[in-house]
C-alpha cells in the first residue's frame, strides 16, 4: 500500500508539473521514472532529497525569470525542463538508485551517492540562477578575470556561496532522514560544492566553445559529485 501511495504521488507531481509547466509532458514522465528509482534504491530519504532539489531548483529558475532572460547568454534559463534536463540533473541519482536495488547490502553508500549527486545538482542551480541576480562581481573561473555575468565559467562569490548554502540544506535532509553522521554531512557538502566548480570548470573550459552541452555539463558535474563521496567515503 505504501509503495502504491508513493507511485501515486510520483504520477500526480509529474502531472501537476505539466500542468503548470515547470516540466514538459515528456520531462514528466522522465521525472516519475526518475524519482521512482530512486526511491526503489534510497526509500523515503532519497525521494525527500530529490523532492527538495526539485522544490529549490524550481524556485531558483521562476525567481526574476524576466530579468535572466534578459541577461545576455543566459538563453539557457527557462522554468519549463526538458527530459535531457531532467535526466542531467537527476540521471547521476537514479543510476545510484538503480544500484542500490542491486546491491542492497550497500544501500546506504548508494544512498550517499544519491545525495551528493544531488547536492552538486542543487548547488549548481541555486548558484547559476541566483547569483546572476544577487552577484556583484562576476570573474572568469580560470583567469580569475572580471568577466560577463551569465556566461559559460564565469562565477560570483555571492552565488558560489549561494550553492554552498543548497548543498549544505541536502547534507542537512540526508542527516535528518538518516542516522547523523557529522562525516557524511561533510562529504555530501564537499562533493556537492566541488561538483558545482567542475561544472563552471567544464563550462570554461568546452561549454563556452560549444565542445559540450549545457546537459551534458549539468550531468558530468553530478558524475563528479558522486565519483567525490563514494572516493573519500571508504570505508561507509
């Protein structure tokens, strides 16, 4: 019954966030896959952590949508998510989700893969989408030059310090949900924050000239993440 309620939940999310257009149809459905094996891996904690980026990342992207929009190259900042969006931020997750299924003798780590993953997710859209409000001086992540606000590498203490904050509140849900553990709250928290810095990294360095997409950027960054804790985690 149980299992049944959350299937429920999933559908009706995915087909609220349709309706409303924060996704999709197809990016709906990719969502309800996607949520649905990461609660078959991480239970009720990973689906709290995917329901939180989710929220947050939402919120970010509807925040001044207008004035973004505005900002030139940041063409990339629409409320409405596609399918390959959502599988670039959330892919990394469910893959891990996927593997707890299969190992569930290691169900915890997975889990801890699951929320690193997704802080860097958050920690990523929190910062790209806020700092470019909030941010005052913008600098090329490489040359540490000043630099055009919303372009591919360019950052802002204001918004690096914004996704630390994003990352910090999945560390945060992942203790609450979970047995605390003051060690796995600095993993999560640091592979979230080095995931959102591989991410402007890999914007500077091939975003920028069109060598990757934004996607697949957004996809590598979580990929770092998760590479990130389950590296320092042993033994968990």
């Amino acid at each position: 019954m149980t299992d049944l309620l959350v299937i429920f939940l999933l559908l009706a999310g995915g087909a609220a966030s349709a309706w409303w257009k924060k996704l999709t149809p197809a990016a709906a459905i990719t969502g309800v896959l996607t949520g649905g094996s990461i609660y078959a891996g991480g239970g009720y904690p990973g689906l709290l952590l995917l329901a939180l980026f989710f929220v947050l990342g939402t919120a970010a992207t509807s925040w001044q949508k207008q004035k973004k929009l505005s900002i030139r190259g940041n063409a990339a900042h629409e409320s409405t998510r596609t399918s390959g969006q959502v599988i670039a931020n959330a892919g990394v997750a469910a893959i891990a989700g996927i593997m707890a299924i299969l190992l569930p003798a290691h169900r915890d780590l997975f889990l801890l893969l699951i929320a690193a993953s997704l802080s860097s997710a958050t920690a990523d859209t929190l910062s790209s989408e806020l700092g470019i409000i909030y941010g005052r001086r913008f600098y090329h992540l490489l040359t540490l030059k000043p630099d055009q606000q919303g372009l591919d590498g360019v950052v802002s203490i204001e918004g690096t310090l914004i996704g630390i904050a994003g990352s910090a509140i999945i560390a945060t849900a992942h203790s609450l949900a979970t047995h605390w553990s003051l060690r796995a709250f600095m993993i999560i928290l640091v592979a979230g924050t080095v995931g959102n810095l591989v991410d402007s990294l890999l914007g500077a360095l091939f975003e920028r000239k069109g060598m990757l997409t934004n996607n697949t950027v957004n996809f590598l960054n979580t990929l770092a993440a998760a590479l990130i804790a389950l590296l320092t985690s042993y033994p968990f």
